[in-house]
C-alpha cells in the first residue's frame, strides 16, 4: 500500500473504531467537564484513560473515589472496577488512544486577557505521542480562532497532515452542574471542525455517548457557539439585576416581579438577580469576545456594560447589608460579625470556581467585619488565585445556639439542605440575595432583601 492509499485509510479505520466501541479515549483535563464526559465513554464501553496533572485526584478516582459532589464514587468505582477506566499523570500514555479530548481550564489574566496557557501546555505534552489515526478534540471555552490558531498550529509540528492523518475539531462544553433535569449525556453536542473528515470522526466520537449531535461548518463556528450561549447570559442577568436595583429604590419586590412576568407564554424567559456572577463560564466567557473583537477594532459596549453591572453586584449587595446594620441594629461595619450562608457559587454544588461569595468576605472584611461561613458542601475554602488569603478557611457547623453571637446571616448561595426558617429566626438580620427566604412567615420583618 502507497502512501497516499494509506493516508485514504485513516479515516475509515478510526471510524470503524469508533463505531465498534473498540476507539480507545483519552480525556484531558478530569474536572466538572472531563470527568462525567469521561465516565460517559467508560459506561459505554469504551477503553478510557483520564489525564490530569494533580496526582491527588488521580489517586482518588484510581480508587473508585468521587471529589465531585453530583457524580457518586460508585458511579467511579463502576468504570474503574470494570477496568475500562484509569487515570494518570503521564502523559505519554496518551499515545495509545485513538481519541483525544481536551477540557482544561481557560482562565483570565489578572488584566482579563485571555490565559490559555493550559491549552499550549497541553497540545506541547501530546506532540510527541501523537500519530496518523488521530482525533484530538478540544472543549475548552476560548474565543473563535482558538482551534484554529492556538491548538492547531502546535499540533501540525508532529507533522501529519491535518484532515487526512491527523484529524483536529472543536466541541463546547455544555456542563451545569447540579442540574437534575439536563445531564452530559441528554444536552445537545455542538460539533465543528475544518475539515469534513474531522467533522464526521467527532459526530461519530460523541454520537457513541451523547442522544443529539449538532454539526456546524467550522471550528470557529462552535466556539461562537458557546461564546454566545455565555453572553446571552451574562447580558440577561445584568439586566435583571439592574431591575432589582431600580425596584428596591422604588420598593417593588422583583422576585415577584419575574414570577408574574413569567407567566407570559411568549416573549420572555426568566433570568434572576443574584450576589454577583459565579461559575467558570458567565464570569469569563464574555471577557474573551471583547478581548478578540478588539483585534477587529469593533467595540462591544453591550457586553462590556453587563460585565460592569454584574461585577458591581457585590458592592451593592455590601452597601445593603452595612445600611440595614446601621438602621436596624445600629451596628458599623467594623466589629460586626457575619455568617455567610453558601460559599458555592450556585446552588446544591460543590464548586467554587469564581464564586461571588470570596468577593463578598474580601469586601467586608476591609470594613473590619469578621465573616465566617457554613456550607453543607464546601467544607473548606480551596486555593484561587484570586483570593490566596482566603484558602484553607473552614466551614462552621450548623448550630442554631452559636448563631446567636452573629448580628447577621448573609445568603449567597441557596443550597436546599438549608433550613431557612430556623435560620431566619436564629439572626437579628438576615439578608437574602437569593430569595431563599421566600416561604418564611415567622421573622420575616429581620429580613432583608439584596
């Protein structure tokens, strides 16, 4: 066989593969979105190896251990004990996969610039075990052209024909944790590549774990995608917590408001205030279009005016909770001691990434309050680059007799576990961000809207 029949073959093999479930999977990156995309492919029956540079979680799911709270150990040990899936730190072992999947983090500078150094770092790792037969597929959020002009050109130094060797697409991460209606597996998979035999090898790759996938042209393409699903969001919150501010000013209740809104059954879709934006998507992603439409000398007054508004959503949350200190316990900041309920950025999760409540602490704490708090799933606050001072932190016990040395309770995230009725009347002043306080009679005059 020639080399150009065996160029011709590539494809068709890798698809044969795939379609027999004999594909072997590599995934890159084992958190929120690599670990259940991970299992997903091992419950298939899929050869999985999980890579990550963190050894201690590697240790965990080598032993059949969850550090993800909506993905159970048994459902790792299931893989794991089947022996379809193991997890590494040594990359080299990622040349035995035929497919690889990319989903580490694409965090902001400290200017909110694009970092992507964990995506070079990563296809830098993969050069040389990469070989003719090969799908790499990357999940990351970026801005479009990150496939194309990042990833790409790092993995074209192997020297295999891009389209008919070695085979390169783009898929966004469509992952809400903690959602109980919509799982990996039953959210639609956009897929783009720039080549057609790319684009079908990826269809055929997610199509094994995933009900609906949807083609789009390009890889550019699909990363607008997710771009756009992000600044949708983004936008809608700032505008709803613009409404909250306007309303309180004109003392309307905007949760009532939205829920009476919402009976329309056309024309509007609810969205709801909150203590500031969490989560490693709606923070960031909108961050990444305006850096790149600047490349293209357009402005993006929309989207830059909602990232103000959501970012000032802590200070105005502060503002109300120091006012109602002074007016209803004639307290000062200074001295006050806060209980911080929800240290998660949403809630019923464990995930802390971006979480408006490290911003909510930092700020109080330069007013001279001491803030401590309680959150049935963050029993300690991990590092971030963000708030270094803050790691280690722990969360206190729910123990209705010590909140009594507290002048008020602060909610941030409205995780259910919580009884918000006892809580309430634990507190001389309780401010709500969240509307958890929604159903409770009893105290309802210490409580406070924010």
């Amino acid at each position: 066989m020639n080399r150009i029949e065996t160029i011709a073959s590539h494809a068709p093999n890798l698809r044969a593969k795939i379609d027999a479930g004999e594909a072997r999977i590599g995934v890159i990156g084992l958190g929120y979105v690599g670990l259940p995309l991970a299992r997903l492919f091992a419950k298939a029956g899929h050869p999985t190896i999980g890579f990550d540079i963190d050894p201690a979680k590697v240790e965990e799911l080598n032993a059949g251990r969850s550090y993800i709270r909506h993905l159970p150990a048994s459902d790792i040990a299931d893989i794991v004990e089947s022996g379809r899936f193991s997890a590494t730190v040594d990359f080299s072992r990622a040349g035995a996969c035929d497919a690889l999947i990319v989903c580490v983090p694409t965090p902001l500078t400290r200017h909110r610039e694009p970092d992507l150094t964990y995506i070079e770092k990563t296809a830098e790792a993969l050069l040389p075990g990469l070989r003719p037969g090969h799908l790499v597929v990357l999940e990351s959020t970026s801005y479009p052209g990150t496939t194309d002009g990042v990833l790409r050109p790092i993995l074209a130094r192997a020297g295999l024909a891009i389209g008919r060797e070695l085979f390169v697409a783009y898929s966004p991460e469509r992952e809400d944790p903690g959602n109980r209606q919509f799982s990996t597996d039953s959210i639609p998979k956009v897929v783009g590549a720039d080549d057609a035999a790319s684009r079908e090898l990826a269809l055929a790759l997610y199509g094994r774990i995933i009900g609906q996938t949807v083609p789009v042209s390009s890889t550019r393409a699909a990363e607008a995608v997710k771009i756009t699903e992000n600044v949708f969001r983004s936008v809608n919150i700032a505008l709803v917590n613009e409404l909250k501010v306007i309303f309180e000013a004109m003392g309307i209740d905007v949760w009532e408001v939205i829920d009476a809104a919402k009976t329309k059954p056309f024309g509007f879709m609810p969205f709801y205030p909150g203590p500031g934006l969490g989560g490693h998507c709606i923070p960031i992603d909108p961050f990444y279009l305006t850096w790149k439409a600047r490349e293209h000398e357009i402005p993006t007054r929309f989207i830059e005016l909602a990232g103000e508004i959501n970012t000032a959503m802590p200070g105005y949350v502060v503002d109300r909770l120091v006012g109602a200190l002074s007016e209803r316990l004639g307290k000062a900041a200074r001295g006050a001691r806060i209980l911080l309920f929800g240290i998660a950025y949403k809630k019923d999760v464990d995930d802390m990434r971006e979480s408006p409540a490290l911003k909510l602490i930092e700020k109080l704490e330069a007013l001279g309050a001491t803030v401590d708090f309680h959150d049935p799933y963050v029993p300690q606050i991990p590092p971030t680059r963000a708030y270094p001072d803050l790691a280690g932190r722990r969360s206190v016990p729910w123990d209705i007799a010590a909140f009594g040395g507290y002048d008020a309770a602060l909610i941030v995230a409205d995780h259910g576990a919580v009884d918000y009725a006892a809580l309430a009347a634990s507190f001389p002043l309780v401010v709500d961000t969240r509307n958890a306080t929604r159903a409770v009679v009893d105290g309802r005059e210490r409580i406070v809207r924010a």
